[in-house]
C-alpha cells in the first residue's frame, strides 16, 4: 500500500503534501532534516492519511491535494472529523 499523506509543521503551521510506503520512516525522516523543503519547517506531525493500492492513483491524489481545490478539500475534512480547524 502507498500512503499519501499531509505534515502540519509545528513551528509555523506550513502543510506539506507527499506520499511513501512507510508513513512512520517517512516522518522521521522529515523530522531530521532529509528532505530539502521540510528541513526548514521542522519538527512535522501527521494530520492527514490516506492508503492507495499503486504508485498511479496515488500520484494522482496527491497532486491533487498539492492543489487549491485538494486544499480546500482538505481543509473542510478535517474541520468535519475534528470539528476544529487544524491548529
């Protein structure tokens, strides 16, 4: 499975959209510095998750929620499930 997810940064709330297969590894390794972007934001936490079945049409979620429409789509899900804005 390939997980698509969404980092919330801890220091200035700047989101950060990508996609792996071991979401724990992945988070780690953007909590210390391995990725060029994220380095500059750290520490990160996980807010949002989702599971595809291949690379394709996990790709493609994700460049969708790099977008606005994915964003605002985001945005209203978690204020659903959570019943707050991400903090």
């Amino acid at each position: 499975m390939i997980a698509v997810y969404v980092l919330e940064s801890l220091q200035d709330k700047t989101w950060y959209t990508g996609m792996c297969m071991d979401i724990s590894n992945r988070l780690k390794e953007h909590n210390v510095g391995k990725n060029r972007f994220t380095k500059g934001h750290r520490p990160w936490k996980i807010i949002y998750v989702e599971q595809h079945d291949d690379w394709k049409s996990a790709r493609i979620r994700e460049k969708y929620l790099k977008f606005s429409a994915g964003k605002k789509w985001l945005l209203k899900h978690l204020q659903e499930s959570e019943g707050s804005l991400p903090a």
